[in-house]
C-alpha cells in the first residue's frame, strides 16, 4: 500500500459506549432455488471486525449491499444475513427492514453497549446503485449530502470500512462518510490491502502470476502492468486466457473453440495478446496441450494436433505437470480464474492438479476471484492458501494500477483523522 499517512485501524479507536458504523460486504451468491446464501465466505471474513468491534463494548451498527440491478436476481433483503452473521458470532444480531428511515434511526437509537444490528439492503436507495454511480457521477464531498449520509451519519460517533470487495466502488457507502465522521479500516480491509502490496509491490522472488477462467477482461486489466514494471516473472496462461494467446501466436484452435470466443465478444483481446507477446514473449507462457470432450470422456491434444472439431475444456496433462514445476519453484504465486471447465467432470483435472500445487508450495499464495475462490473450496481446503481474497474487480483493479475509490477515500479521511488527534 503506497499511503502517504497510515490509514487508522480499529486499535486507534475508542468504541466503548459510542455508536460505530461498519461498512461490510456481505453480498453473496444466492441460490435461484432455494433463495438461500449459496456461499458464506464474505459472511465468514467480516467476522473478525464485528466481533472486535462488539466485544469493546461499540454500539454497532453494519451497513452492507446485496446484489444490484445488473444481477437482480440477487437483490433480496438481508434478514438471512444477519440470521447467518448471529449464528457464526454466537450472539443476537439485529436486523430492521429500513436503510435509513425513521424505523433504522430509531433502532440505531435504541441500541445498548455491544448490541449489533445490521440494517436492510444499501442498494434499495437509488445512489447506491452501480447505474446511479455510473451516471452522475458525484465527488466524496457531494454524496455528504445524500439521504444516506445525510440521515445516518448525525447518529455516529465514527465510521468504520472494512469492505474490501466494494473498494472499486464510488458510492456513498463506500466514500462519503469519511467527510464527515472519523474513520478507521476494519481488519479485513488491512489484511487484503497488505497482502496485495505485498504481491504487487514487493513479492518475493520469483513471482508467478496464473491467470485462467473465462472472463479474461480480468487477466488482460492487469496484463499490461504486471509484465512492463516486472511484478511477474513469468506469467502462466490457462482457460480462455491460453487459448486467445495462442491464436495470437498464429495458432489455429478449431471451429468449435473459435466460434466460443466469438460469442462471447472476446476475440478482440487477441489483438491486444499479440501486442504483450510482441514486448514480453519470454515472460508468457502458453498451454502445451488441451483437453477436449468426446462422447462425455476426457480426450487430450497437443497444441501440435491442433486444430480440434472438439471445444477445449482444460489443459492437458503435458501443461498440468509443467505449471505445477513452475508454482512449486516459485516463491511468489498469484491466481485469478481456474485452468479449465472444472464444473465438468472431464475438465477439472487441470484445476484440481494446480490448486493442489498452489496448496502444497511454500510459496505466498494470493487467489481472488468468484471462480477461483469456488473452485478452490471444492478440490482443496483454502487454509492452505495464504491469502483468499473477497475481492473480485477491487482486487482487479488494484493489481492493474488503477486508484481504488475507497483507498482514496480512507487515505484523506486519515490526514484529517491524524490532524485532529494532533490538535
């Protein structure tokens, strides 16, 4: 992290007997079938924070999102959040069907020493959700003035962030109440900004960055940084990722693999492969070999026999043992997105055989992403990994240099946090 002033944390507060509002991010998969949170890892990570919080006595109050108007389906209350969050803290956690209306203000009110209430869904207000953002566009200073902040922020005696995955937010949940209330980082916060400048800014040597998965938006944001100011060493390509670096390479994949691309609007990344294989050719390194699904079995092809009338599902066992080699001599690993279709029997062997790798190495581990992070319960225990980040595209976005809104946000808040302690 490259703050010019230390961002404070939870140990420079006084919470006993004040009113602390927490921002989290709780927002989670939610089953189409049942309704139920399918995935409770956010849920799991803000722990720590709310049980530090509480436990000093602080009138806690959490604030969190769930879904969005880009993905409705997941736009429900949050009365099973906070059933989940008491469970797994082993005492009450409140929850009021109103964001910041008179029934929110009155329970905020009425909250004793160490009570817990978590209020309704941030994106029921419209300046919370990502179109209202995307299109005007307000300052820190002009969100002050929103009904959120405008409402809430009289009640509190200092704001708390610990929403890591919604850094790459500019909403006022995210980046106003730091104008107007003191501010600290929950732990969560810290620990995935530290773990990320610690891959980003100062990995240990040598630093491998793997990167699969199919939304190769992703890989491509951080491509461009990564290998022109040498974080990564080497860069090991896997999943849609591999397949579009090799047809920059002039590789034919098959009719099949191709039209895949096409459909999904990504062959224009193998124009922009072409330019990071131009400048950076030693550094990258392509799948030698493929799986492909034949009559519901595993069939593997060399890069050599391509091309395939079959779609390509994985890696094959030739680029399996030598990413392995790679990761288990690296000191320094990264993932984002998995080598292959692993929710296809005949396509998890490479997802499988490189997360056990990533779990076995001594080297520091950092995985992110949906993908990864799902893939990575299923075939290993993600203990064994050093860092599991919440993050998705604020992990995106920092490792691809861009200033996350919210580190921005807290690094301003805590000039002025620190000015007033001086006075």
């Amino acid at each position: 992290m490259t703050a010019v002033v230390r961002i404070p944390t939870l140990d420079d507060l006084e919470v006993a007997g004040r009113r602390v509002l927490l921002r989290v991010d709780i927002n989670s998969p939610i089953d189409p079938q049942t309704g139920g949170i399918a995935d409770f890892n956010r849920i799991d990570k803000s722990l720590p924070t709310i049980r530090d919080l509480a436990d000093r006595g602080a009138r806690l109050v959490l604030i969190a999102h769930q879904g969005d108007t880009l993905d409705y389906h997941n736009l429900v209350d949050l009365a099973q959040h906070a059933a989940a969050l008491s469970g797994r803290l082993g005492r009450p956690v409140g929850f009021v069907d109103d964001v910041a209306g008179p029934a929110a203000r009155r329970a905020i009110k009425a909250l004793g020493d160490g009570d817990v209430l978590l209020l309704d869904n941030l994106r029921y207000l419209t300046e919370e959700v990502s179109t209202f953002e995307r299109d005007v566009k307000l300052t820190p200073q002009q969100m002050a003035g929103t009904y959120l902040v405008r409402n809430l922020a009289p009640l509190f005696d200092c704001y708390v962030n610990d929403a890591f995955a919604a850094a790459h937010r500019a909403s006022p949940s995210m980046v106003a109440f730091q104008e107007v209330l003191p501010t600290a980082a929950g732990r969560l916060l810290m620990t995935e900004l530290e773990a990320l400048s610690a891959v980003a800014d100062s990995p240990q040597r040598p630093c491998l960055y793997l990167l699969g998965g199919l939304k190769i938006a992703d890989a491509f944001g951080m491509l461009g940084k990564v290998l022109a100011d040498g974080t990564a060493d080497e860069v090991l390509t896997a999943g849609v990722t591999g397949q579009v670096f090799l047809l920059a390479r002039g590789v034919e994949l098959g009719a099949a693999s191709e039209q895949f691309i096409k459909d999904r609007n990504l062959w224009g990344f193998v124009d922009e492969a072409e330019q990071h294989l131009s400048a950076h050719a030693g550094s990258i390194r392509m799948p030698l070999d493929f799986a492909v699904e034949v009559k519901g079995k595993r069939v593997e092809v060399t890069v050599d026999d391509l091309p395939t009338e079959h779609l390509i599902v994985d890696i094959g066992g030739r680029t399996i043992a030598a990413y392995a080699e790679a990761i288990a001599r690296a000191a320094t690993v990264f993932v984002n997105g998995p080598p292959g279709a692993y929710e296809n029997p005949s396509a998890q062997a490479g997802t499988r055989a490189l997360w056990q790798a990533l779990a076995d190495t001594p080297a520091h581990t950092v995985i992110g992403g949906g993908d990864t992070v799902s893939s990575a319960k299923r075939f290993i225990d993600p203990d064994r990994i050093d860092v599991v980040s919440t993050g998705g595209g604020a992990l995106i976005r920092y490792l691809s240099g861009k200033p996350l809104p919210l580190v921005e946000a807290m690094k301003a808040a805590a000039e002025r946090f620190w000015e007033s302690r001086r006075r």
